[in-house]
C-alpha cells in the first residue's frame, strides 16, 4: 500500500534524525586538570592523557594554556618528532584557551613552539577516528562549525532539549508533509 511506503519513509528519516542526535560533539581539554603545559612527566604525560580518550572527527580540542606563555600548532609527524614547526598545518594559535576542531579522521600532531617547550614533553600525538554512528557515509563528515585553528570560539552548546526541539520539528513536517 502507498500510505505503508509513506510510513516506512517516516519512520527513516526519524531515525536518521536521531542517529544524528546521537553523534554528539565531544570536548575534550587536552591534559584534563593540568592543561597545555609542559608536563611534570615529560611526554609521557600527554600521551597517557590520549590514551585515555576516544577522538571522533568532529570533536574539539581544548588547549588549555595562558595568552602568550605558550602556544600550539598542528604539525606532521617528522616536524613533530624533531620539535619543529617546520610544514606546520594551519597557523600557530597564541591565544588560550585555544579550541580546535577535529575535522580529519587519522593522527594529528600538535606542540608548542614556545622556547624548549615541546623538547620537554609538551607535545600531543592523537588519533581520531571516522564518526562510529554512520559507518560508509563519511564524506558529508559534521561541518567544521566556527571553530578553527587560530580562532577562539565558544565549545557548541547542542543541547539534549534543543535537539529534542529539532526532531518534534521535523518529526511535524514530514507528517505535514504526507498525510
Ligand atoms: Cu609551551
């Protein structure tokens, strides 16, 4: 019958809807209590600290660090080894707190090239993966929303009541839509 197709079709867009509800952003603030700063442990430090997250594209970076006393810069992995800035990726943000958005699946490299800084474990290897809700739909990966390397912004506030808003929304016009 048409009216079942026309149910089927509702009910998959809902659940598109949600399934993009789901995939919320996460924030997370690079070296949680210590922040970006060079780490009592030397690298190690950040890297427990990775370890201890889940990066999906999409998420944010927090580099938690006081205007001008430090600083961070995406960079590939050889100038990340070496401690250099040398083929950085985007340009190096001075201002803290500094938010970066996650807007590539693989490893991301950052340091601070502030004085012997990075040489002294102030350095973060992380690996983000593809967002796990819609696997096989990647390329329309979540729009890098305001935030972007060099620009402090606010984390997104998405939430679960305005979401909610959304969907009701959404949920009427379709129904509008075809009954
Ligand atoms: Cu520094």
């Amino acid at each position: 019958m048409e009216s079942q197709k026309k149910m089927m079709v509702v009910f998959g867009l809902v659940t598109a809807v949600f399934l993009q509800s789901a995939a919320a952003q996460t924030v997370h603030v690079v070296g949680d209590s210590v922040g970006w700063n060079i780490p009592q442990n030397g690298a190690q430090d950040y890297v427990t600290w990775a370890s201890s997250q889940t990066f999906v594209v999409g998420d944010i970076l927090s580099f938690n660090f006081a205007t001008n006393a430090h600083d961070v810069v995406e960079v590939p992995k050889a100038s990340f080894d070496s401690c250099s800035s040398t083929n950085a990726i985007g340009s190096t943000v001075t201002t803290g707190p500094a938010n970066v958005t996650l807007a590539s699946a693989g490893e991301h490299y950052y340091i601070c090239t502030v004085g012997s800084h990075c040489q002294s474990g102030q350095k973060l290897a992380i690996t983000v993966s593809a967002s796990a809700t819609s696997p096989g739909t990647s390329p329309s990966a979540p729009s890098p929303s305001t935030t972007t390397p060099g620009v402090t912004a606010e984390p997104p506030s998405s939430s679960p009541a305005v979401r909610a808003g959304l969907v009701l929304c959404l949920l009427s016009l379709v129904m509008g839509f075809f009954f």
